[in-house]
C-alpha cells in the first residue's frame, strides 16, 4: 500500500469542474484608483470631498513648505508658488525690511494657514493633497 501524502499524487484544494480553466495564479490585483483616468474632466485632481470642489493643481505640501522657508528669511515663496504673487512679493519686502523678524513671524503663521486648507488658489479652488 502506498502513502499518497509524501507522493504529491494528488494536490488538495477546492474541486475543479471539468472545462472550466484554473483561476490565475497569482489573482490579479484590482486597478488602483490613482493611477486610473479622471471621471471628471473638469476636475483633473479630483473634488474636495465636503464642498464639491475641484482640487487647485497646486500642492499644499509644497506651497506650506515652501512658505517655511521664511524661517530662513525667504518668506512669500509659498504664496507665490499658490499663485498670490503680489502678497508673495510683499511678504519678501516686509521680510527685508524687519530684517528677517517679520518673515519669520509671517512665514511660520501663513504657513500653517496653507498646510491647514484655510488657503485656496487665486481661483477659489482648494490645494490638493500631496505633491
């Protein structure tokens, strides 16, 4: 008598009906929804999920980060990267002007303000997540 266990004869399983083809091995991995294309296309980077609005195509990692550069003395680079030129451009002159105290009271507040959505682009349109 022979022990089919160590033989591999026989593999367990489920029952496979006769013509049918196997399931793939390994399963397929279902679409990830970054990487499909947008539904809406007019709102490329997607809708804020409360108000129904379409995402800016600015980041508001990037801007907020960007605008941390005020505690080097750069303030207004964040905004200006947002869109608002002409406060970027006023935050660097009261920058230079109090010599670097005024960047980096402005630049660590206006900072969080962007990295917290209470800043949309010019366009009214929230900073999207991410980069």
């Amino acid at each position: 008598m022979t022990d089919q266990s160590w033989s591999g004869a026989t593999e367990p399983g489920p029952p496979q009906e006769p013509g049918y083809p196997p399931p793939p091995f390994p399963p397929p991995y279902p679409s990830s929804p970054q990487y499909a294309a947008p539904a809406d296309p007019s709102a490329p980077f997607g809708r804020h999920p409360v108000t129904g609005q379409p995402y800016s195509d600015k980041s508001k990692t990037v801007a907020g980060l960007l605008q941390l550069l005020g505690l080097f003395g750069l303030v207004g680079i964040g905004r200006i990267y947002a869109g608002y030129i002409g406060l970027g451009v006023a935050q660097m002159i009261i920058g230079w002007v109090t010599c670097g105290v005024g960047a980096l009271i402005w630049g660590i507040i206006d900072a969080v303000l962007i990295l917290t959505d209470k800043v949309n682009d010019p366009q009214g349109r929230p900073l999207r997540d991410g980069t």
